[in-house]
C-alpha cells in the first residue's frame, strides 16, 4: 500500500470515527456529561446485530432498522430513568453511574458471547472495490463514509431547523431560561442521549462489519470517540468530520511507517493538538 | 370575582435562611401589580416560586383557582404565566428569532406571534437576524420580554426590566406595556426604580427582607409610606 492510498483510506475512516465521536460531543453539549459507556453501546449495538445475522438471518444493513430504534429508546430510558437522577453541578455522580453502566455491559457480553473475536460478514461487500485511477477504495468503506456524512447532515438540519431542534440548543445555553420558555429539560435530554445512542448504534454496526470486536472493544471505541471530539472541537459538528479524517488518516500514517504503531500514531497526533490547540481545530476558546 | 394569582403565605427557603417569610397576595384579572423591595428584598424569590424555578417551603400559590404546587415550570408556561428573567437570560448563541420561536415553545394560541412582537418592540425587529449574545443591554431585554410574549402569558412577570439600562432605552422599553396590557395580559412588574414602577401600576406591594411592608392601590400610597416600607426607617 502506498501512502497516498493510506491517507485515503484515513480520511474514510475518519467517517466512521465522526459517527461514534457525534453523539459524545451531542451529549456533552447539551447536558455536558460525558458517557463513559458510550463505546460499550456500540459494542452492544454490534452483538444485537450479530445475534439478527447469525440467528434471524437478517443482512447486516437490516439490522440497522432493528438495532438504532432499540438503542434509540434505550437511551431515552437510561437518560431519564438514571442519569437524569444522577445529574448535579458535580460531573462525578454521572460518571460513576455511566462506568458502572460500562463494567455491567462489558461483563454482560461476556457472559453471553465469550471473549472470541467476532464480525458481521457483508458477503460481497466485503472485498468489493473502485479503481479510481491508480486507487483502489473499498466500496464499504466509501459507504460508511456516505452514511457518516448524511448522518451530520441530518443532525445539523434537526438543530437548525426543528422545534426540538431548537428546543436543544436553548437548552444547551441556559437550562432555566429554556424552562422558563416553556421547554421540558428532561424529554430534551432524553431525545439528545435517544439521538446519541441512535447514531453510537449506526457506528458500532458498521464498524463490526469493518474491524472485529469483543465485548471489551468499547472502550477503545470511546478513547477514539473521545480524541475525535478533542481534534475537532466540542460542540462541532462538522468539527466531529474533520477530527475523524485527522485521526483516521494518523492511524492509517502510522500503520503505513509501522504496522504495530497505528494507534500510538494516532494517540500522538491528539496530544499534539491538544497541546497546540486545545480548543480543537474548529472550536471556540471557550473562557474558563 | 376570583384573583388570577392568588399567594397564601408562602415561604421559601435558600438551605436555612429565611427569603420570604408568610407573604400572601392577589393579583386580579388585567391588573398590574407592582412588587416593589431594595436589594435582597425577596422580588426575585417570589418571582422565582411563582414561575417555578423554586419549590416554596410553605404556603399555597394558586393560578385561576387551581394550585401550582408540585406543577413545574415548563407546565405553568403552559397554564398561562410567563417570566422574564433577572438578568435577560437569553440564549447567546441563537439568533433573536430563534429566541423568539423558543418562547413559543408550548404553541399557546394568542395574539402574538413574531410579526406582532416585531411590530410592537422595533429594537428586536431591527436586530432579528443577530445573534442574541451581540446585542446590547437594551437589545438584550427587549428580546427577552418578545420571548416571553410569544408564549401568549395571562400572567407576565418582569423582574427589574430596567436594571443597568440609560433612561431613554427604559422609556423606550417600558413603551410596549400598554400593548401587553390592551391584549388583557395581566403584569406584575418587579422594580427597585419605585417611580418606574408606581407610574403603571394599579396595586404596589412592598417587600423588606423577605416580609411584607406595605400594599394598597399605587395611587394612593405616600412617598413618606413607600419611603418607610422600602427602607424599613
Ligand atoms: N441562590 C441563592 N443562594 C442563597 N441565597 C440567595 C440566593 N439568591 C438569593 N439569595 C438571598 O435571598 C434573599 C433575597 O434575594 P432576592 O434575589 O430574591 O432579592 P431581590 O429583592 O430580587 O434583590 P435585587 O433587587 O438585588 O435583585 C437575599 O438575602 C439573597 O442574598
Ligand atoms: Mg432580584
């Protein structure tokens, strides 16, 4: 593989990555809590779409139309039924209650499914490419990167032009002058961890079709999540797209230099920003 | 004829200390009334309780009869009472029509909607398409009361609308009183400038230190009476 084909593939990836980070960075911008379960959901996500493959023999993409209503109303429920209790001006009630939520998904899996590595088979899919020129681009992997874009799309269309949209974003600024407009706080942080829990749905289903996974994947899936959200900005959608391409293409750098270092490569190149620009690439310094 | 806002006795609390102490009193249909206090009197606590922001520790307040107890503040937006905030509040990142749009969350039927907002506050009008955290102090209020409106309120709350702005800008905000009160909305406006305040109000009601000091019809009051009830001399 030559480089400019690895900054290719980086920059798909970096789709994928944009969903799982989108619905962090939702998340933290509308309540400003962050889920440290975020990635088991996915995780979980990825095992109920296994289990419609393997046992319903639903193809992977129809399992989409089963898992991200589920995780949708799931997240709904975990929102209003326990961290809506758990809510306070200390960000540590939250954080306890969504690392337990983490540990309980993880060691759940495990009961279930073992420790065995696992995919969701695409069948043609799966080694289907485009030459374009002297490239060679997975048909996936252009998917998915498709797939991440309009789900941004959508998601700042929801923002800009719905009332819950709205809704969300007053609410975002100041919580007690969105009540004071008539806006119930709490159904707006269902729908906003429902959206995030929808769109961690969508990532931890096509990323099983593209990596294996286990029931401990999900925080790796976080961390990434995590960088990507650091990279682009907080509170940044299209940020949340550019974070993913930087980091992806880093990886996919640094696998290209060194096989065993795609991740470190990764890793470094958020501590550089995060140490040259802490705002993240497209977000506001934000006064302290 | 019943009160549109009736208080019994209420009492609310910060942790242990006493903000307002067994205040009770009635607001009637397309009245104004004017809760006026010095600093740290309590206006905003009442307000507050009133718009559901605060559980009171003791006491009833009732709206149309019906008691707002346990009712949260988004339901009482609902019911009919709006509050513009100490302090503006506005949400800084959106535009001034969107601020708007998001007082007219709960979609209450009335006669104001943006058009009517902008005919009646020229200040938003000319600043619809800023964002709100551009706009100047008097901007700022203006937008805050076109917020409350869009949600079509029987019961308007202001709370110290005049707070830091220049004379003219007050004058210029006070200007669209006589609207809400031509569309039957009844007002209870919160102020430390007593003149302002006494000059469109129907009832005064003083507060000192969390206790009544004095209420009876605005035209009637002394100066040496408000004077006594306001500094508590
Ligand atoms: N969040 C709070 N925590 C603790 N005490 C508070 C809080 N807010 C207000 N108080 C206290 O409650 C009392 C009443 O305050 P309140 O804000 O209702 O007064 P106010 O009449 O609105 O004053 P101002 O004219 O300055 O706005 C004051 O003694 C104040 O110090
Ligand atoms: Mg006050």
């Amino acid at each position: 593989m030559d480089l400019t084909n690895a900054v290719l593939q980086g920059v798909l990836l970096g789709g994928l990555y944009a969903i799982f980070a989108t619905g962090l960075s939702l998340v933290f911008g509308v309540m400003r809590i962050v889920n440290l379960a975020h990635g088991d959901f996915a995780t979980l996500a990825a095992f109920v779409a296994l289990v419609l493959v393997t046992g319903v023999g639903l193809p992977v993409w129809a399992t989409l139309l089963v898992v991200v209503p589920v995780l949708a109303l799931l997240g709904y429920a975990v929102q209003r039924l326990l961290l809506q209790r758990a809510l306070s001006p200390s960000p540590l009630p939250v954080l306890l209650v969504t690392f337990a939520l983490s540990i309980v998904i993880q060691n759940g899996l495990l009961e279930v499914f073992s420790s065995d590595q696992n995919r969701l088979r695409l069948g043609r899919l799966d080694t289907a490419s485009l030459h374009v020129g002297a490239f060679a681009l997975g048909v996936y992997p252009l998917l998915v990167f498709v797939v991440a874009v309009l789900i941004l799309a959508g998601l700042a269309l929801f923002l800009s032009r719905t009332r819950t949209g709205r809704a969300m974003r007053a609410t975002s600024d100041d919580r007690e002058a969105a009540q004071l407009a008539g806006v119930d706080h709490r159904h707006v942080y269902g729908v906003a961890t429902a959206l995030a829990f929808a769109t961690v749905a969508v990532a931890g289903v096509l990323s099983g079709a593209q990596t294996s996974f286990t029931p401990s994947s999900g925080p790796s899936l976080l961390i990434f999540a995590f960088e990507v959200v650091i990279i682009g900005g907080l509170g940044n959608l299209w940020g949340s797209l550019a974070g993913g391409i930087v980091l992806g293409v880093a990886q996919n750098v640094g696998a290209w230099v060194d096989p065993a270092q795609q991740v470190l490569a990764g890793h470094l190149v958020f501590l550089l920003v995060l140490a040259l620009r802490p705002q993240g690439l497209f977000g506001r310094a934000v006064p302290a | 004829m019943t009160a549109l806002l009736e208080v019994r006795d209420v009492e609310a609390r910060y942790g242990d200390a006493l903000a307002l102490s067994r205040i009770s009193l009635e607001v009637a249909e397309q009245q104004t009334l004017a809760v006026i206090g010095a600093n740290g009197a309590g206006k905003s606590t009442l307000l507050r309780c009133l718009a559901g922001l605060m559980p009171v520790s003791a006491g009833q307040i009732r709206f149309r009869g019906e008691s707002l107890d346990r009712v949260p503040a988004h339901r009482r937006v609902a019911a009919g009472i709006s509050l513009v905030p100490e302090g503006r509040r506005l949400f800084a990142s959106l535009t001034v029509t969107d601020n708007l749009l998001v007082g007219a969350h709960q979609r209450r039927p009335g006669p104001w909607d943006l058009d009517a907002v902008f005919e009646a506050l020229p200040l938003v009008a000319q600043r619809r398409d800023r964002y709100a955290g551009a706009l100047s102090g008097g901007e700022q209020q203006a937008v805050a009361i076109g917020r409350a409106l869009m949600a079509n309120p029987e019961l308007l709350l202001l709370d110290e609308v005049s707070l830091g702005l220049a004379p003219v800008v007050i004058k210029q905000v006070y200007e669209v009183l006589p609207a809400i009160k031509a569309a039957g909305t009844t007002v209870l406006v919160v102020e430390q400038d007593v003149r302002q305040a006494l000059a469109v109000a129907d009832e005064v009601h003083c507060l000192l230190e969390g206790r009544t000091t004095l209420t009876g019809p605005a035209g009637s009051v002394s100066q040496e009476e408000v004077a006594r009830a306001y500094f508590g001399v």
